[in-house]
C-alpha cells in the first residue's frame, strides 16, 4: 500500500504550552476515526516541552486533504490563535 507520511511540527509560545497541547489533543480520537487515517501519533519534545510533533500516515493525498479541511482543524486553528510560535508541515514517502 502506498501511503503519505505527514510530519507537523507545532511550536507553541512559552506561556501557551497547555492550551496547546490540550487542543492538540483533542484531534487524536476524532482524526483517528477518519476515512484514510492509517496513524495519528502526538509527540512532545523532551528537552523542549513547546515543540510537538504529529507523525501521520494517510492512505492518500485527497484523504489527507479531506481531514486539513475538517471542522475540527478549523476550530483547534480559532482556539489556539496567537498561542502557537511556528507550524510546519511536510509530506513525505516513505522510500526504505
């Protein structure tokens, strides 16, 4: 099966880390559940406790854009307005 690795990485302002990650949190379970979802894993950096990282697996490109569209991206993207420092997102394939 081919599939489309995603990694996000989500910084958040010093004073905004748990509002962050509460939010982050909240899109686990309900991204998990989506169509093409093949993984949907949070992490938090051990030495840097702003800094997260979402390691996904999506079964397509369009599948994968189904879910940046979703409502509740849209809502953790309000509830976290000027809380978060950088956001970066890369698409890769896994090659080995």
């Amino acid at each position: 099966m081919t599939k489309l690795t995603i990694v996000a990485n989500i910084v958040a302002k010093p004073d905004s880390i748990e509002l962050v990650k509460s939010e982050l949190l909240k899109l686990i379970d309900v991204t998990r559940g989506e169509e093409g979802c093949i993984n949907y894993d949070l992490h938090q950096d051990n030495e840097n406790p702003a800094h997260f990282v979402f390691y996904e697996n999506w079964t397509s490109r369009a599948l994968l854009q189904a879910h940046l569209d979703n409502t509740h991206l849209a809502a953790y993207v309000k509830a976290t307005e000027g809380a978060v420092e950088s956001f970066t997102l890369n698409e890769m394939t896994q090659i080995g």
